[in-house]
C-alpha cells in the first residue's frame, strides 16, 4: 500500500482520491468512519472508481489503524479526518477533541512505532491563529482591511487558538510538527484557508461560500428565500477552489524531505479575496438576482480577515493558486445546479 487517505469520503478526501485514481497513484486506500451522510453518497463514488475502502474511526480504534498501518507500511498518509465546524466544537468539545486531537495521535504512534518511513501530511486549519485582533482593522464599503498594502497572513504569526475548534486543531497540528522534531518523522501540515468546489456537501455552519451559492441558485429557481449573514459581512476570506488544493497535495509527495517538519498557510492569495458581501455582490449580477439577507450577531472570535501569506509553500513547492475565485464560483453554481443540492439550503 503506498498511500492512504484518511476522511477520504469528505470534500477534500473524495477529491484527492478520485484524482489520484485517474493519475500514476494507484495503490490507494481509503479510510473513513461515515459518521456523515454525505460521507455515504461519495463512498458509491469510490466504488464506482474501484478504490479500496475500509470502515475505521480512528480515534475510538487505534487497534485497527495500528494493524493497518503495521501491515501495509504506506508512502504517504494524507490525513484529512476530522471535525470541521466551529459550532460543532462549541456544542461538543468532547466530539471535537476526539476527531481532531486523538485520531492524529493515534495515527502518529502507530507510525513512529511500526512505519517510520511513513510520511504523514496534515490538513490544518487557519483558525490556529485566533482572531487575529491584535492588528489595527479598517472598514470599506464591503470590506474590512488592514492596510492597502497587506498581502497575507504569514507562518510567523503566533499561534491563539481561541475556540475549542481552533484548540483542538492547533494541538493536532503541533504534534504533527513535533513528531518529526522529536522523533525525525516526515511530517507536515497545511493550514487551510477556505476551500470550496464540487462535492462540496456545504451545511450552515460549515463551507460559506458554498452555502450562499446554494441560496443564490435557490433564489434564482423560486425568487423566495431570505438568509442570514453573520455580523456585518464584511469578514474577509481567501478562497481557494479544490483543483488547486488536489494539486498541491499531489505535488507535495514529490518533495515531501523539503517540507517535512515545516507549517505552510495555504489559501488562494490576495487576488482571490472576498467578503461576504462581495460574494453576494457577485452573485446577484452573475445569475441576475436581488438576493435579501438580514444580519445577525458575529460568530464568537471570528476573524475579520484571513488571507494565505503563500511565499513560503511556492518557495518550497512552487504552488500556487491557479484558478480565479470567478471561474472558480461559476464552476461551483454549476454543480449545485447539476447535483440540485440547492434543494436542501
């Protein structure tokens, strides 16, 4: 076995293992627990694609996993299980520190005592740094901003996890750079920005832009909806479209001794920056519409702007985001439309 995907039935997993199955990547094998029901609907995919899958959560059987990863001694693990909404953490922590916090641990001793040659390579997330409120922010007619001149967020800003989302990830994402300090494990981790594109299963708490997609379309098809914004809409995202995330994951296989023990921000830059209300903006002239929205309170340490500083991953890597937030918006409208997920915003 050379490489496994973990949470392979989500949004980024399912990408990441159908790409591969088209390409050189062969030998792959998917784990997942199916806690989610969209996690069912991309498993018929998998099969369709003849990919290997195993039922297996990792945070309550660290026996399996350790079996698992023992006998086959994979190249690669790219480890993308996890909670992935901030409400989520605030419901439950418990919940929340086990998809995050122990299923990376379990998966990092079972390498360190049984697969050493194995590379892990970590989904992360930009919450990490808190909400980023010790800087001076300014308002625009739709936007927040630093300063005319900032171009992003670097890895030197220090770590502020402020929710039990962000903790919870942050202390992942700690052990997974510790693990190679400590014990010289090829390890790395991603910090994502917001990632969106087919196959995206959006809900309200999780995937925006998707989200406001979805009740774009809905708008279009049956000109009734109102919906919520949170705080003024003016908060500022890089959005990166999941072909370019596909990309950097495979290329970083191919290098995977240069970033190993290293943190990289990853998102789609400046140029593909946008509030939510810009994002409404867009909407309501690409698809001719007058959306309506009211607002409510922000959500608890949310971050005015997040926007990838990405000079050390191209420095490394030579990555960066290809695709433009437009072209990439309309391919996503496409596929809500195709799939008719709109039906359920």
């Amino acid at each position: 076995m050379k490489y496994i995907i973990t949470g392979g039935c989500g949004f980024v997993g399912i990408n990441l293992a159908l790409s591969f199955s088209k390409n050189v990547y062969k030998d792959i094998l998917v784990i997942d627990n199916l806690s989610k029901k969209t996690a069912v609907k991309n498993l018929s995919l998998l099969k369709k694609a003849k990919i290997s899958f195993k039922k297996i959560d990792i945070a309550k059987s660290p026996k399996k996993i350790e079996k698992l990863i023992k006998k086959t001694k994979p190249k690669v693990i790219f480890h993308l299980a996890g909670q992935v909404a901030m409400s989520t953490s605030i419901k439950d922590p418990y919940l929340d520190f086990n998809g995050n916090v122990k299923s990376t641990i379990n998966i990092l001793e079972t390498i360190r005592k049984y697969s050493k040659k194995t590379s892990l390579i970590f989904a992360s997330s930009n919450k990490v740094y808190g909400d980023l409120n010790n800087y001076s922010y300014k308002e625009t007619k739709t936007r927040f901003q630093i300063r005319k001149n900032f171009k992003g967020f670097s890895e030197k800003n220090y770590l502020d996890f402020k929710s039990p989302y962000g903790c919870s990830k942050g202390s992942a994402d700690q052990y997974v750079l510790d693990y190679a300090r400590v014990f010289g494990l090829k390890t790395v981790v991603f910090r994502h920005s917001s990632i969106y594109g087919g196959r995206q299963f959006f809900t309200y708490d999780q995937g925006w832009l998707g989200w406001f997609c979805a009740k774009a379309v809905k708008n279009k098809m049956y000109k009734k909806d109102k919906f919520s914004i949170t705080g003024k809409g003016k908060q500022v995202r890089d959005v990166v479209h999941i072909d370019d995330i596909v990309n950097l994951y495979q290329k970083s296989v191919t290098k995977i001794s240069k970033l190993s023990g290293k943190a990289y921000n990853i998102g789609g830059g400046k140029s593909n920056s946008l509030s939510i209300i810009e994002l409404l903006n867009f909407l309501n002239t690409y698809l001719n519409v007058n959306l309506k929205y009211f607002k409510i309170p922000s959500r608890p340490y949310d971050q005015k702007i997040f926007i990838s500083d990405n000079k050390k991953i191209y420095k490394d890597l030579m990555w960066k985001p290809k695709i433009s937030y437009k072209k990439g918006i309309i391919d996503m409208i496409n596929w809500i439309k195709l799939s008719k997920i709109y039906k359920n915003v």
